[in-house]
C-alpha cells in the first residue's frame, strides 16, 4: 500500500493508505471523508467547503510518518474502525460536534 494526501487549496489535509492512484481518488468520494472534511475544523475553519477540488498526490516522506504514527495511536483504541480506509489528519483538527457548550456565566442556574 501507498500513503496518499488529500490536498485542499494547496495544503495536504489528510493522509491515507490506498492500492494504487485510482484507489486513493476513489476514496475522495467516499461519503464519510467528505463528511469529516466538512465537519472537521482547524483554526476555526472547515477543513473543506463541499465545493473546491480535492487533489491527490502521493504523500512525502514527512507525511508518511505521520500517517503511520497517527495510525498506530488510533488502532490501540477500542472503537478502531479496521474495516475502513483510515486516514489522519495532517493538520491540528476539532470536531465541533464534540464540543461541550460552556456555561460561562456567574450564576449557578437554580433559577
């Protein structure tokens, strides 16, 4: 297998191991990725806005590091997904959805 990037505007985003060139742009479809790309922010931004083209390209020494070290993190997890291409971020993500909302006010809520 080959580790592949997801690049948006330039910058690599994601990296993911696929069988060959068609492989890894297929996977530029799949529902799911696009959907994190979507939903995942960094600096308070999505990481993609459903419009602009995603490009593919064979991921550099660098990003392959990452890509093997963020794989190795997640499959120590539970919930590890092994059917699913894996990809990983190459840049800081937040998943808003997960975020709590804070109660930044004074009072204690016993209204």
């Amino acid at each position: 297998m080959t580790v592949y990037v997801a690049e948006i505007f330039g910058s690599g985003i994601a990296a993911f191991d696929a069988a060959s060139a068609h492989e890894a742009r297929a996977h530029l479809t799949d529902e799911g990725f696009q959907r994190d790309l979507i939903v995942m922010q960094s600096k308070g931004r999505p990481l993609w806005d459903g419009v602009a083209e995603i490009h593919v390209r064979i991921a550099t020494p660098e990003e392959s590091v990452i890509w093997q070290t963020g794989l190795a993190t997640a499959t120590q997890s539970t919930d590890f997904p092994g059917d699913r291409t894996r990809h990983v971020f190459l840049v800081p993500v937040v998943d808003p959805s997960l975020e709590r909302s804070v109660d930044d006010d004074d009072d204690d809520d016993r209204d």
